[in-house]
C-alpha cells in the first residue's frame, strides 16, 4: 500500500476529506520521525514499536574488485512488531 492508497483509506475509515486525511497521516509520521531523531522509542501496544539502535563501526570486502571498505558507525532505526499484529498476520492464511 502506497502512502497515497493508505491517506485515501483513512479518509474513507474516518470519514474525513482526502486533505485532513493526508494532515493526520504527515503529522503522525513527523512525530514519529522527530521522537526517533530525538533518541526516544515509539510505542503502540499489540502493533509494534520502533526504536534506535547504534550499528557499530565495520570492515567489508567488496565482492567485485575484493578491496576492504570500512562502514562508519552510525544510528538505524528497528521496527519490532506487537505481538496481537503478529498474531493476526500469522492466522491469516
């Protein structure tokens, strides 16, 4: 589902206009987004959570030519899903 399809079914799901719809869905992700730059978790029971974790610095070989590249440290964001979503998701066949 693009955003686009999921701002359509929110409007018709809450029973708002297309333009509120897409507000709610920008500001939910701006929450979202400025709660996980800020280094705090976010998370809704039984759906999931995200969460920053900070990847340690690395060495790989590049499979073409074989050479060493160093992967500087750096923070990533984790998504872990609830487990009623989980339950869901798995009883659908």
């Amino acid at each position: 589902m693009t955003k686009k399809e999921f701002v359509a079914a929110l409007a018709k799901k809450a029973e708002v206009t297309g333009k509120e719809a897409d507000k709610m869905v920008k500001c939910f992700l701006e929450l979202v987004e400025e709660s996980l730059v800020a280094g705090n978790d976010v998370k809704f029971i039984g759906f999931g959570s995200w969460e920053t974790k900070k990847r340690e610095a690395r060495k790989l070989r590049n499979p073409q030519t074989g050479k060493e590249m160093k992967i500087a440290a750096k923070r990533v964001v984790k998504f872990k899903v609830g487990k009623a979503l989980a339950d869901k998701v798995a009883a659908k066949k």
